[in-house]
C-alpha cells in the first residue's frame, strides 16, 4: 500500500475536483459548498480522498479521489473491533474476559483508561472505551490479546485491500516501525460502514455489537462538528438526526468514516485529508473544510 503524492498526480486531482469530474449524478446541487471546499484545500496543497453513498441505494452522491490509500490515524481500529465482535460471537473469547495492561501497552494521547486505576477491565469494556474515546491503551491491550495478524487475516477475508491496521499504537515510530497506525480508502471505508450498518460484516450480531461500540464515539471535531449533535448523548436520534462514526487524528491527517441518518435519507460517507501540519492555520483550514462536507450531507438526510 502506497500513498500517492507525486506532483503531477497532485496536480490532476487537483483539477479534477475543480471541474467537478468526480461528481455523483446527484450530487450537483447537494454537495456544491463540500466541493468547493475541497478544491480549495486541494489547491494549497492538501490530499483529499473522500466518498459518500446513499445508505438505502448504494447510490455514489460524490467522489475524490476515493481509490487513493490514505493515512487513516485510528479510523483502523474499527478492524480491531470487527476481530473481537467476531470472537465473542464465535464464543471464542468472553466478554468477561478480564485482560490486564502491562508496560509494553502503555501509550499516551488519546483515551481514559491510562487515568484510571483499574489495571485490568473486561473485554467487552475495553472494547467500548475503544469506540466512545478511540482508546489507546485499550487498543493495544487488545491488539496483544487477538493479535495484529489475526486482524490482517480477518480484513483480508472481508476483500479490503487498501485499508488496514498496520500496527499497535505508539508514542513514537522509529525506522522499523509502520510509518502510519492505519490506512484506508474512502471507496473502502464506506463499503465497510454500509455493511456493518446492514448487519453483513460477519453476521448480524457482530455487526451490531461493533455498530453499538462505535455509537458512543465522542469526537465530533470533523465532519460531524456539523450535526448537531451531544457528542457525549447521541445514541437515540436528535431532531431526526442519527450518527455513528470514528474519526482518525495524527499530525497531518485527519479523517473520519460514518454513517448519518435523518428524516429523509441516510448517507454513509468518508473523508480523509493528508496536509502540512506545520501552522494552526493550515490545520484549521483542513478542520473547517470537513465540516463543511458535514453540512452537505446534513442538507442531503434532512
């Protein structure tokens, strides 16, 4: 798996969002800010991948880009989640299955668990802090228990094969280390939202145990900053309104996969940018223009 970032490559995406090539068919008067948005951060320099398809149809609404593998931060700890969902549903492995964290786990940046005393909790609360918090400590406590190649294989079985957990999380990644946590297109990130949310990933059970982890994500910095929604009390709709999802945040990379439903229609929908990090500005501009693709398919599902 590659990153593509040669510069006339860089060069025709970037015209080729500004003409509007990649454009579903219905997508002209309903996604016309987001594109106008991504050609903009295109234009200075940022990688855009993204992709939305109508929950119900299968319809693409629009599309940039969305073969491209990108850098996907933590959005590849939903393959963890889909291995352990798989092994309790198997009866393989118990949700009471109490894991204990060790030195070698230990990581900082995101979750709650690395400020708790506990220092062993149930698989199934593990998972869970995994979804509401994209917990690191967890992650890897779990990453240790399934093992990184079980989840390859499990990802493989699925057909993905541009997007995977590449390795446990950590603070630092030397020269021997894979260069990102995980990887992904938007083409595959939405099939594989759409089939969890249809219950086809596994069986039913597994899906919706995954489904129900991943409900009580709490970040909702990016695309979803514009639903609406109680990042801490989402998982009964608001105003119509129905979200789950998982973001991923590294230093130049911000993605995020979901599916949101409301009173017309229900898209699932993925976004990923991969920029220089180097000023708040340009940070903030990647931040503002994902959540302007938010509004768009807000205006699409209500």
């Amino acid at each position: 798996m590659t990153i593509q970032t040669q510069a006339s490559e860089r060069r025709s995406r970037h015209s080729a969002i500004r003409r509007g090539r990649h454009r579903g068919a219905e997508s002209n008067s309903n996604f016309t800010r987001g594109f106008a948005a991504l050609g903009q951060l295109a234009i200075n320099g940022v990688q855009v991948s993204a992709r939305a398809t109508d929950l119900a149809t299968g319809t693409v609404l629009f599309s940039v880009d969305d073969h491209v593998v990108m850098p996907t931060a933590s959005i590849g700890k939903v393959l963890l989640l889909v291995e352990v969902a798989a092994r309790l549903q198997s009866g393989e492995l118990s949700p009471l299955t109490v894991l204990d964290r060790s030195p070698a786990d230990a990581v900082g940046d995101s979750g709650i668990w690395q400020h708790l005393q506990a220092p062993a909790l149930p698989v199934a609360d593990l998972a869970a802090l995994v979804g509401a918090t994209s917990d690191n400590l967890a992650t890897n406590v779990l990453l240790r228990r399934v093992g990184l190649e079980a989840v390859s294989a499990r990802t493989e079985a699925l057909g993905l094969t541009r997007t995977a957990l590449l390795d446990l999380v950590r603070d630092h990644r030397g020269p021997d280390d894979a260069p990102q946590l995980s990887v992904g297109s938007a083409n595959e990130l939405t099939w594989l939202f759409s089939a969890l949310a249809r219950g086809e990933i596994v069986d039913p059970p597994t899906s919706q145990r995954v489904i129900s982890w991943l409900s009580l994500n709490s970040d909702f910095s990016l695309v979803s900053s514009a639903f609406g929604l109680d990042p801490h009390s989402h998982r009964t709709a608001e105003h119509g309104i129905l979200l789950v999802n998982k973001t991923g945040t590294d230093a130049g990379v911000r993605s995020e996969v979901g599916v949101l439903r409301g009173p017309s229609s229900g898209v699932t929908y993925a976004v990923s940018m991969y920029f220089d990090d180097s000023t708040l500005p340009a940070r903030l501009a990647v931040i503002d223009g994902m959540r302007t693709i938010g509004l768009d398919l807000l205006e699409y599902v209500a």
